[in-house]
C-alpha cells in the first residue's frame, strides 16, 4: 500500500482541487482529458479520493497554484519523488511551503 503524501481530511484535499479547477475556468471534463484520465477519476478526487502524487505535479504543471494552495499539507516529500522536483538551470522551482525561487546549479 502506498504511503499518503498529504496531511489532510479528503474533504480538504478535495475541496482545495476543486477550488484550483474552477479558478482556472477547468471543466472536469477538459481536466480529464489533459491528464490522460477519465471525467470520474477528476469526480472521485472531487469527493476525498486522493489522487497519486504525479498527477498533482501534472496538475501543477498544467496550471500553477495548486502546490501554494495545498502548501499547509505537505508532508515531507519521499526520496523518489525529488528528481521530478528538481527544478532545471534557470528555471522557478515551488517548495513545500510554497515559496518560490530561482535555481542556480551548484557543481
């Protein structure tokens, strides 16, 4: 069984996506279709189920804000999840807390 990667009661998680879709001016249905998943998953993440970590960062990717929204209920982040956070040369990288901040390579 997979460990949970927020802090949070479903209500919360769910809430807090829903919100971050509806600014974005998101359908469900739209959402869906550009995470490759169908119109009920986004649904079941709509109503406390939790969705899997990447697709969060998709999410994330897609339209940011919703890391900074979920920022109070991160926990520590796994070891296996750091290289898809580490941000390239240049680029802005988002923390767990939600700050963000430019990257500059260090050899």
């Amino acid at each position: 069984m997979a460990q949970s990667l927020l802090v949070a009661t479903p209500t919360y998680l769910a809430e807090t996506i829903r919100d971050w879709r509806e600014a974005n001016k998101l359908t469900r249905e739209k959402l869906a279709k550009h995470l490759d998943v169908c119109t009920s998953t986004i649904r079941n993440w709509e109503k406390g189920r939790e969705p899997k970590f990447s697709y969060i960062m998709k999410m994330e990717e897609y339209r940011p804000g919703l890391i900074k929204r979920l920022k109070t209920i991160w926990r520590l982040i796994p070891d296996a999840y750091k290289a898809v956070l580490q941000p390239k040369e240049g680029a802005r990288r988002v923390t767990a807390n939600g700050s963000s901040s430019k990257h500059a390579h260090v050899s």
